[in-house]
C-alpha cells in the first residue's frame, strides 16, 4: 500500500514538474524538442548513445525552429554572431555552468578549466598570462625549432619514400606535447624519440577523448598526471633557474602563496592536454588541405622559396607571420579546427545586459558552439569549403572578430607562433605526399 502511494506521489511530482517546464517556466516560450524542455538527458542521449551526436542534432533544431532553440529545461542556444559575442566576448556578467565544468573538469578540479568563480580565474590568468605574451613567445622561437627540426629528421629518416606513411595526426601531436611539456617543466617528454611515435601520454590523451562525453555525464576520475615534474621542481625551484628559457612553473612557483601542488599538477594537465590538442589538430587539418589542393600547396611553397632561398637554416618567426599567402592560409585552417565545438554554457546573472537582443531571464543557462559562428555564411561565404583567399581582402575586420577558434585568450600568441614555424618548415623543407586511402 505504501509503494503505491509512493509511486502515485511520484508520478504526481514529475506531472506537476513536467506541466510547469512546458507551460510556465520562463523559457517555455522558446521553441525545441518537447523532451529536451522536460529533461537535461536530450542533450546527454545525443552525446553518449549517438557517440557526440549533439551537435548535429542542434544544428537540425536550429535550421527547424530558427535563431533560438531550448536546448534543456533551463538552456538556451544561439545561432548569430551578436548572441556569441554577447555571450563570451563581452560576457563579463555570466559566469561558467558549474555543473558543466565540474563535469569535464573533474579529474583537474583545481586548475585553471574548473575555475567558476570570475576572481579566481582572473588571478590565475594574471599569473599565466605573462608566459604567452607576444616577447614570451619569441623567446621560446629557438625551442620551438629544435622540436620540429627532430620532427622533420624522424619523418626523413623514417618515412622517405612512397611505400612508407605516417598518420601526420600522431607526428603533429607528438610535436606539440614536445614543445608544450618543454615549456612547462624545461623538461620534455621527448615524444619524437619514441619508436613509432608511440608513447603512454598520447595513448592517454586519446583515451581522454575518447571518454569525455561519457565524462560530461557521469564525470569519473581519470589523470595523466605529472606529479613527478611538479614535485621536482617544488623541491628544487631553483632548477628553473638552469633552463634555456622561461618556463610556465617559473611563474606559478613565484608568489609566495603559490597554487598547492594538487593544482600545479592539474594546471599542468591542461596546458599540456590543451597545448598539444588544438596546436596538433590544426596542423594536421591545414596539411591535408594543402595536400587535397595542389594549387594552395605550390603557392605556399612558391612564397616561402622567395624569401626563404637557403632552406637549411631556419627562418624566423617575424619573418614568417608577413607572408600574406601563408597568413591567409593558417588563418583559414584556424577557422575550420575549431579547439573545442561543444558549446560552453555559461549563466546569466542580474545584471547581465541583453543577449542577442533578447532580455534572458538570470540563472537561465545559454551557449553557442563556435562551429555555428566559423560557419556562419553571412561573414564566410561558402564557409564549408576551405579557401584561404578569403583572408586576402581589403577589410578582414569582421572576419577576425569572428574567428575564435581557441577562444579569446592570450595563449593564442604561442598558437600563432608555432604554426608559422610548422607550416613554414614543412613546406619549405618536405615534400610531403597525401596517402588516399578509402576514409580519406
């Protein structure tokens, strides 16, 4: 008797919620999927059962009911540029989706990706943002060589004719972790001298993606980790003091109040995860279109032999970023390797102003994935198809407001900078060939 009137009591209570989230609720107005109005598990359907599905699904909701969809009972996303402006380029009000960041973040509770509270981040960001000034970056230039010079040998070496292939995907990432732990510890991992290419923390950075729109549901704990490093150089800060260059830790370690050890290591675990991704997967991104267009790969190759005639010795960063041709091109490939497409929630506050044009209730979730913004026709036209001459025209300003494709922070300088120096030397000093196969 008493699980029934358990179970009528229930049905009760989810009736009532169910009635006041279609009827009443403040976004009830905004069209969508009746089910996604009812539950946050629309979204969660089409990220695990549907393997990361969920962008397709919104751009479906979109092109169906327009601008402004409901994207879960207290969820909106947008499809214009003013909302995504509003949203994260002026967004001072809104603060980051706790129950969102603590999900993907969970195994770095303590670093930087985790950080909801806007004055916690902001100190942080203050002590990280000197590393990824423009002189930072330039200082680090003879670093960043070095790593592709090794990369450049391992591939003739190893990959010097047409029976042998390299994914450039993993060679790309090894590249980048090379450089990024470097930077960090003054001590890389030295993914490039592995056999094969293959090593434990690519094998986890893989699996990491792999997991983690389980991750975003059912957060679990998982780490690389890089207690090792961080613990070295705690109890001997003064090895920093022998490094070739300025490193991210010689900054954290600085203050005297420190971040603990526990938020060193999951600093750590982002920026390198962070630093070898986006880096990596744009480099392999812009080398397969180069490769698929023979015309962009002979005229990136024509610019760079005009001012770059003894290609045995390598060509500076300065240099490299005023080639026209080759700034359009990375700017291009920016624009289709979006760093992270799932849309980053964040929530209204009171005195948040209008949200592309709309007033939005505060505590009301809202997002906009960057793929709707890169792809927008309006700004891009014919924006699925990779061209870089688009970037060669008189006014570019709208376009490069538009462009965010590691969002808006300062860590795009050491982006910038290595794919000059990638691009550069790859196609100065390679003669790379594109493998078709049947995925191609």
């Amino acid at each position: 008797m008493y699980y029934l009137l358990f179970l009528y009591a229930a049905l009760f209570y989810l009736f009532v919620v169910a009635f006041y989230r279609t009827s009443f609720h403040p976004l009830h107005k905004y069209p969508g999927p009746v089910l996604a109005a009812l539950t946050s598990w629309y979204a969660a359907y089409y990220n695990i059962v549907k393997g990361g599905g969920l962008l397709a699904e919104i751009e479906r909701l979109h092109k169906l009911h327009g601008p402004v969809i409901r994207l879960g009972p207290n969820t909106l996303h947008f499809n214009y540029r003013q909302a995504y402006h509003d949203i994260y380029t002026y967004g001072a009000t809104l603060a980051k989706d706790k129950e969102f960041y603590s999900a993907i973040g969970v195994h770095v509770p303590q670093g930087s990706l985790s950080f909801c509270d806007p004055e916690v981040a902001k100190q942080r960001r203050g002590l990280l943002q000197p590393l990824f000034s423009r002189k930072a970056v330039i200082s680090l230039e003879y670093t960043i060589q070095q790593k592709i010079d090794k990369l450049l040998a391992v591939l003739k070496n190893n990959y010097n004719s047409s029976s042998t292939t390299v994914s450039m995907a993993v060679a790309y990432r090894a590249l980048t972790t090379d450089i990024i732990t470097s930077y960090c510890f003054a001590e890389s991992v030295n993914i490039l001298d592995s056999p094969g290419l293959s090593h434990p923390i690519l094998r986890g950075m893989k699996e990491t993606v792999k997991k983690i729109w389980f991750q975003r549901h059912f957060p679990f704990f998982m780490k690389l980790g890089y207690e090792r490093q961080i613990d070295s150089l705690i109890k001997n800060p003064e090895a920093l003091s022998m490094a070739e260059h300025e490193t991210v830790f010689h900054h954290l370690l600085e203050p005297k109040d420190h971040p603990s050890r526990s938020s060193l290591v999951d600093e750590a675990f982002l920026l390198v995860g962070g630093g070898s991704d986006t880096v990596g997967n744009a480099c392999n991104i812009g080398t397969f279109y180069a490769l698929k267009y023979p015309s962009i790969h002979e005229r990136l190759k024509e610019e760079l032999e005009e001012v770059w005639v003894d290609k045995d010795r390598p060509m500076s960063y300065t240099t490299l970023e005023k080639l026209p041709y080759l700034t359009a091109f990375i700017k291009e490939v920016l624009r289709f390797s979006i760093g992270v497409i799932h849309p980053l929630p964040r929530v209204v506050g009171q005195s948040t102003p209008r949200i592309g044009g709309l007033k939005i209730p505060a505590g009301t979730t809202v997002e906009m994935s960057t793929m709707f913004l890169h792809m927008n026709p309006e700004v891009f036209p014919d924006p699925y198809i990779f061209n870089p001459d688009r970037w060669l025209v008189e006014d570019i300003n709208e376009m490069m407001l538009d462009l965010a494709p590691f969002s808006k922070g300062p860590r795009i300088c050491l982006a910038w900078c290595e794919l000059y120096l990638i691009f550069g030397n790859i196609f100065r000093r390679l003669d790379l060939k594109l493998h078709v196969t049947e995925d191609t």
